[in-house]
C-alpha cells in the first residue's frame, strides 16, 4: 500500500511540475533530487560511525560434552 501511495505522489508531484514550466519545473525538481542525494549520504555516514564504533566481542561457543 505504501508503495501504491508513493507512486500516486509522485504521478502528481510530476504533473505539478510540468505545469509549473521548464525553469520552474526543473529547479524544484533538481532540488528534490539533489535534498534526497544529500539526506541519502548523511544516513550513510552516520550508518558508517555506528558500524566503525561496534565492539565485536568473539565468545567461544560452549562445549557440550562427548558422549561415546
């Protein structure tokens, strides 16, 4: 459902777009673009500290005794 309301923003947001005009139109559309790139990046790096911050803490299983 979530990816049905996407596409039926986006079909409008498009459309609100080229009513708007070229220089209009494609400054708020590069805008768009260029803000998720930018937003897209910023998680990432953030995503990158928190991994490169992680302890990784090796325990050795526990042995279950040999039964012959």
């Amino acid at each position: 459902m979530k990816l049905f309301w996407s596409i039926l923003f986006s079909c409008l947001l498009g459309y609100f777009l080229f009513v708007l005009g070229p220089p209009v139109g494609g400054i708020l559309a590069f805008g768009i673009l260029f803000g998720c790139l930018f937003r897209g990046l910023y998680l990432l790096s953030t995503l990158h500290e928190k991994i490169a911050k992680a302890e990784i803490v090796n325990k050795q299983a526990p042995r279950s005794r040999d039964v012959i």
